[in-house]
C-alpha cells in the first residue's frame, strides 16, 4: 500500500511538471506565431507593391531595390520561424501524449490503492474489535492517560507521567498480555532503538516542509512535518506500545509510541487513531490515517529519548527520490 501511494505522489508530481511544461510550450507557441505572422504581413506588403512605379517614379527603383534586399533577408528568417513553430508544436504533441498517459497510469494506481485500503480496512475491523475489547478492559487506564494530558504542562511532561504510570504497572504485573492477545515477551526480541539509526521507515508517504531545529514562531521546531496525501496511511515507526492515544493541546489527535530504553515517537495531526493504549505494534504496522482535507495532512513526527529530543531524519531510512 505505502509502494502504491508512493507511485500516485510520483505520478501526481510528474503530472503537474508536465502540465507546467506544456503551458509554457504553449505560451512559447503563441509567441512564435505573433512573430511568424509579422514578417508574413512585412512580406506580403513588399510582394504587393506595384512594378510600373519603377518606371514612372525614378525615386521608387531605390525603394524597389531596397524591398527586394529585404525581402531577401526575411524569407530566409521566416522558414527559420516556421521550423522553430513545426519544432514546439511537435514538442507539445508530445508533451500532451505523455500526460495522457500518466493520467491513465495515475487513475490505475489510484484504483489499485483503494483496493488496498478496502482490504487493510477489513483487517483493522478485527483489530479495532480486538481494541474495543481492550479500551472497556481498560477504562480506567484511558481516565488517568486523560487526567494526564489535562495536567500535563508540555509534551516532555506528558511522557515523565506515562513513563512513571508504566514503571507502577510493570511494577505491579512484571508479566502480561497486550490487549490484542501479543504476549510482552515480544518486547526483548525487538533490536534495542539505538541499534536503530537510520533504518526506521518513514510513518507517512511525503515531502518533509518543516525540518528540526527549523524557526516557528518563538521556538524552533522540536520534530519534523511530512506533507502527506490525503487519506494517507500512517505506520509505526519501530516496535513498540502505545502508551498514550487522543487529543492533547494543539497537536491535535497524538499517538506516543514507547520503544524501550527511554525512548518514544510522537505522531501527531492524524484524522483517525488505528490503535489502542496498551496495543503492541510492529514496524510499518498502520496506526491512523490522515484527513481527507488536502490542507489538514502534514504530520507531525518527534523522536525522544530520555525525554529530550531528536532529529528524526538522520533515524529514517531513504524514501524514494521522487518523494524526497
């Protein structure tokens, strides 16, 4: 599904640079003709001039020469001309049979990802039916994880409290089951994160518009936003459990991830949650969805550990060149 969307971003990009192209043929083309058609009109003035004033008016035979050098002079620039609008237009044919063959491309690669997300959304109905079981097991769980985001002055405060609710529970039960039936001795087989570097596959398809450290307002940006499509598949990063999933202040719906050893991603500006407090997830598991408003699908990602913050980018693993 993620190989698919990356093929629509690739052919919705090259549709655009082509459509570009060929506006800019055509106004290339325009120009041309205007041209053309001045040294025809030039042309077809000198060819209109009488003979017989050469004769009559002995001031006109140094005219007639004159046409007659100039006129030597223009044809040779209007076959020149007409070449050059022969050459556009054919490039323009050319330009507007590639697009329409990338339009059909892009209408059978968005047909294939809908097939694809109708059978990923078959799939997640078991899952959000196995999360559902798992949030009423868990309600009181969900009232703390809400008390918390209400006190919680600051991102980093949010995770020192989850951090500290996690310790109390491991404390309590060293040994459980996830809500979805996955046993927590998945957990020691997951590499450890600082293994990590540079492999973790991006959560979303897209451009990244807002790097780390990047200026905004104040401060400066403590994680990176990735322009999505709309409706976009959102994945997990790493292994991990969900420690926190809902809204929290202005980052709209938040999923933290916990990746052991301290260290967490943050996903925020999802539309739709996929996932569940308590759920484990494995790498490239989806996890939410964007909006389907094409001004509402940046997401937002930060890495932490300990804490403080990372820039995710030199922790992600290429996309293809098309996307970046």
């Amino acid at each position: 599904m993620r190989l698919t969307e990356e093929n629509a971003l690739r052919l919705e990009q090259r549709i655009s640079d082509l459509e570009i192209e060929a506006r800019n043929k055509k106004a290339t083309l325009e120009t041309r003709r205007g041209e053309l058609l001045k040294l025809l009109s030039s042309l077809e003035r000198l060819s209109t001039r009488p003979a017989v004033f050469t004769f009559l008016q002995p001031e006109e035979a140094l005219k007639t020469a004159r046409s007659a050098s100039l006129m030597g002079t223009l044809v040779p620039s209007i076959n020149a001309r007409a070449a050059a609008l022969k050459a556009e237009l054919s490039a323009l044919a050319n330009i507007q049979k590639k697009l329409s063959a990338e339009r059909f491309s892009l209408k059978n690669t968005l047909a294939e990802l809908t097939q694809h997300q109708l059978n990923l959304a078959s799939l997640l109905e078991k899952r959000k039916a196995e999360a559902a079981s798992a949030r009423t097991a868990a309600e009181k769980t969900r009232r703390d994880l809400a008390e918390f985001a209400r006190k919680a002055t600051s991102l980093r405060d949010l995770i020192d409290k989850l951090e500290q609710q996690a310790a109390k529970q491991a404390k309590a039960a060293p040994v459980r089951v996830s809500p979805v039936g996955r046993d927590r001795s998945i957990a020691p087989i997951m590499k450890p994160m600082g293994q990590m570097k540079g492999l973790l596959p991006y959560p979303a398809v897209g451009k990244i518009v807002t790097r780390y450290g990047a200026k905004e307002g104040a401060g400066h940006a403590k994680g990176i936003k990735i322009k999505a499509r709309t409706n976009a598949q959102i994945v997990s990063p790493y292994d991990g459990q969900i420690v926190f999933a809902g809204p929290f202040r202005g980052y709209g719906q938040l999923l933290i991830i916990s990746h052991g050893n301290g260290y967490h991603s943050l996903l925020a500006g999802l539309a739709d949650l996929q996932a569940a407090v308590g759920q484990w997830v494995l790498t490239g598991e989806p996890v939410g969805t964007m909006s389907d408003r094409d001004e509402m699908t940046e997401l937002y990602l930060e890495l932490r550990h300990k804490g403080d913050t990372l820039d995710p980018v030199p922790w992600l693993s290429r996309q293809t060149a098309s996307v970046e």
